[in-house]
C-alpha cells in the first residue's frame, strides 16, 4: 500500500511539473509579446524625438547667428550667448544680455551693472527664444538617450 501511495505522489508531483512548465511557458510567450510591443513603441518614440530634433536644428542655427559665444575654459564651466545688438540694428550699444548655454539663465546688464529687462526688448526677446530653443534641444537629447537605452534593453530581452 505504501508503494501505491508513492506512486500516486510522485504521478501528482509529476504532473503538477508538467502544468507549471506550461504556465512558464505561457508566461514567456506573453512576456515576448509584451516586450515585442513594447519595443515597437519605443522605436516610434525614437523616430519621433529625432524627427522633432531635425526640424529645431535650423531654428536653433539662425538664433544662433545672432549671437556669439563667449567662454573662458579656465575658470568657466558654462559658456554663454552674447546678442549681437549690431545684428538686431540696437542703437543702445551699452546693452549686453546673455544666455548660458544650458539655456538656465538670461543675464542682462547696461552700463557694466545687471538690470531686469522688459520683456519688449528686442535682444531679451531673442534671448528667451535662444533659451527656449536650447531647453527643448536638451530635453529632446535626453529623451532620445532614455529611448535608446530602452530600446536596448527591450531588443536584448527579445534575443533570450
């Protein structure tokens, strides 16, 4: 009788192995689907953010000419974006605004002091353009960076 009952069990262990194994198997099935979706997405997302890229490029590059830019490498870490005022025909030539070229800040001064610049100001307009454009630019590299990591991640998934 002990014989018989351990026949049972192990018939029971047995299949009970053989329904997980399917379930397992299942699981990979719909975990490769999942990642094969998946990976689609980040593929058009990836298209997508360096289409955007592509088209702010020429934009940047025409700000960019009415600038020039300015940076000591020996005690700078960020260089900045001097308006051209003989670009934008500025007759107040005292006037000097910048743009980090991180795009975190506009600085303005007149006369060698800092002042706060009303937002009618040809050159402070062209500096808050030139910082929009170079914040968007950033956050479009990093998102491209994350997408492509993604991107890796899900093709290497899909290779196992």
């Amino acid at each position: 009788m002990r014989k018989f009952y351990s026949f049972i069990l192990i018939i029971t262990i047995f299949s009970s192995c053989i329904q997980e194994g399917g379930k397992v198997d299942r699981y990979r099935a719909e975990k490769h689907v999942q990642d094969s979706v998946a990976l689609e997405s980040q593929l058009r997302s990836l298209t997508f953010y360096e289409m955007q890229l592509d088209q702010m490029m020429p934009q940047a590059d025409s700000l960019i000419a009415l600038f020039k830019y300015e940076k000591n490498d020996k005690y700078q870490d960020h260089g900045y974006y001097v308006v051209r005022n003989e670009k934008l025909k500025i007759k107040n030539y005292e006037l000097r605004v910048m743009v980090r070229d991180d795009g975190k800040e506009i600085l303005a001064y007149k006369n060698g002091k800092r002042v706060d610049l009303p937002p009618d100001n040809e050159a402070f307009q062209r500096a808050e353009q030139l910082q929009i454009t170079i914040s968007d630019i950033r956050e479009l590299e990093k998102r491209i960076q994350r997408t492509s990591l993604e991107v890796q991640k899900y093709q290497k998934r899909l290779q196992k």
